[in-house]
C-alpha cells in the first residue's frame, strides 16, 4: 500500500479529528497508530487557562501508549545518524577509523592523501573515515491561533500533542535525546531530554493552555517558513525533524525550505485538520465569523459551501 493510500485509509477511519501523514514528506513506513487517534464521547468542558491535557491525561495515554507501541516497527529508512557506540555510520567523512581509498579529487586535503597506496600504484588516493554522528530528534508542535480550535471532542491542539506524545515515547523507547518545541505567539525550545523521564518532561510542555489568542496576538504570530529557516539553523546533520500543524500557512516556498531540511534531517510531517475544515455541514444558515476580524460570512446555499471546501 502506497503512502498516500495509507493517509488517506487513516482520514476515512477517523470520524473525529483528522490526522493524517502528509506523503511528500514521510519517511519509511512509520504511522501514528489508528487507535491513538479515534475519539469518542462527550466533549470535556475546561477552563480555557487549563492544560489542554491534564496530568492524569498525560499518564492515561502513556499506558496506551505502551501497549500500541510494542507492535510498532521501526521506520525502514536506514538513519542517516549514529548514537555514541560501535556501530559504524553509513557515512564518509571526518572521524578516527579509516575505511577506505578513493581516487584523489581536485578540492581534496592534501593531509588525507594515501601516500602508501600511492607508492605502490603511482596514483594519488584520498583517505575516507567512518563520519561519527549523534543522532536526536525534534518535534515540533503547533499551537498558533488555527489550531486552536475543534468541532468535536478536541481542539487541533489537543490531538497535535497527543500526536507529540507517541512520537516522544518512541524516542524515549530508542533512547535518543530530544528536544521539544512548541510555536504559538513565538517558538519556544525545550532543553535536550534523554532517558525515563523524556515522554514526561515533553508532555508537560505540549500541554500549556491555549486559550484563544487577541487580535494583536494573531496578527504578530510567527509564519511557518520564517520558523522552518531557523530550525535549518540549528538542527544537526543526521536529525530527526517531526512537524506537527495544520500547514494553514504554508505556501510554495515551505516546500522549498522544506526540500533544503530534507539534505540535513529527516524530515516527517504530520497534518491535523478538524471535519469542518474539509467539509462543513450540510445545514443551512451558517455564520462563519474570521479569527483575526470581525467579518462574518453567510453560507445558505449548496453553491456557497462548495466554493468554501
């Protein structure tokens, strides 16, 4: 089954939010389990200064999962990384161990000649040596103004970092550091967290309230491709990077940025949408209002909701 054919299996499962793998940008075969994602009953009712998972919630979803991941398997892309130990990288370049000779190239250090290989055969070779890389991982989650809102039981941002959640107790499982960021009125990083306690640590920080933004708050958030080009900034070759938003911004030039990443990490992006996004109601008589206005949009005819999906 191909990728797309998978991400659009998952959005028709789903009767609630919808998340799905955006293909362009998933690497291997790895999945955000079906199950984690379904939802069900009343919508809970919290004040809006509450965290949008509470600590309870946050321990509840670590035992499912628990039991989900067990049946995972690991994304089949070979890592483009290396943890401290002995295993060796699938990469050439700066390191200890020497693995092999290359014809000399015009460009290369003259210090990593072989000259012993050259004696022997008159010809010039270039010394390559296993690169040694550390590999971790940063997820992203987005809380901007859009993804502040839900039609069902959770808001985009809700089910956002629940989707963090899995992702962060895979890297816990694979004992890999990571590093949280959360993009509402600016981005903010977490500090690095390896061990038993990294689902917890990054959870607590996925979970901050989202209570909706002022006018002013939402016309100063940051855009997509600006915080994108300073995360190329700052991750480290061989890294992971899991995007997680509803891309309502995102345009041409994130592919491009997007496509400049993919040379450095690698790169999954997860889309959450809620139904009405995709399709709204069939009623009449719908008043949408903009989150950033205070225009109102009158939707009472089959013609108009066409137009709007």
């Amino acid at each position: 089954m191909s990728l797309i054919q998978l991400s659009k299996q998952l959005a028709r499962q789903l009767s609630q939010q919808v998340v799905t793998a955006l293909p362009v940008w998933l690497n291997g075969q790895t999945r955000v389990p079906d199950s984690l994602l379904q939802q069900g009953g009343a919508a809970i009712q919290s004040p809006v200064n509450a965290p949008i998972l509470s600590a309870e919630e946050i321990v509840d979803l670590a035992g499912e999962l628990a039991m989900l991941t067990q049946k995972v398997t690991s994304n089949c892309k070979p890592s483009e990384a290396l943890k401290q130990g002995e295993q060796s990288s699938r990469f050439m370049g700066a390191g200890l161990e020497y693995e092999e000779s290359r014809p000399y190239e015009l460009g290369d250090e003259i210090r990593r000649i072989n000259w012993r290989l050259m004696a022997k055969t008159g010809k010039a070779y270039t010394k390559l040596f296993q690169e040694e890389r550390q590999e971790s991982w940063l997820i992203l989650v987005d809380h901007r103004q859009s993804m502040r809102f839900g039609s069902r039981v959770r808001l985009k941002a809700t089910q956002a970092a629940r989707v963090a959640g899995y992702f962060a107790w895979l890297a816990q499982k694979a004992a890999v550091p990571v590093v949280g960021a959360r993009l509402a009125e600016s981005l903010v990083l977490t500090p690095s967290f390896e061990g038993r306690s990294c689902y917890a640590h990054l959870m607590e920080a996925f979970s901050e309230a989202c209570p909706p933004l002022d006018e002013n708050s939402v016309a100063h958030e940051p855009h997509i491709n600006d915080v994108l080009l300073s995360l190329h900034q700052q991750i480290q070759p061989g890294s992971r990077l899991i995007l997680i938003s509803d891309f309502h911004d995102a345009d041409d030039k994130t592919t491009e940025i997007l496509t400049a990443l993919q040379q450095r990490a690698m790169v999954k992006a997860v889309l959450i949408q809620d139904p009405v996004e995709r399709h709204l109601p069939n009623v009449s008589g719908l008043r949408l209002q903009s989150m950033t206005s205070a225009s109102i949009t009158h939707i009472d005819s089959d013609a108009q909701r066409q137009h709007y999906q």
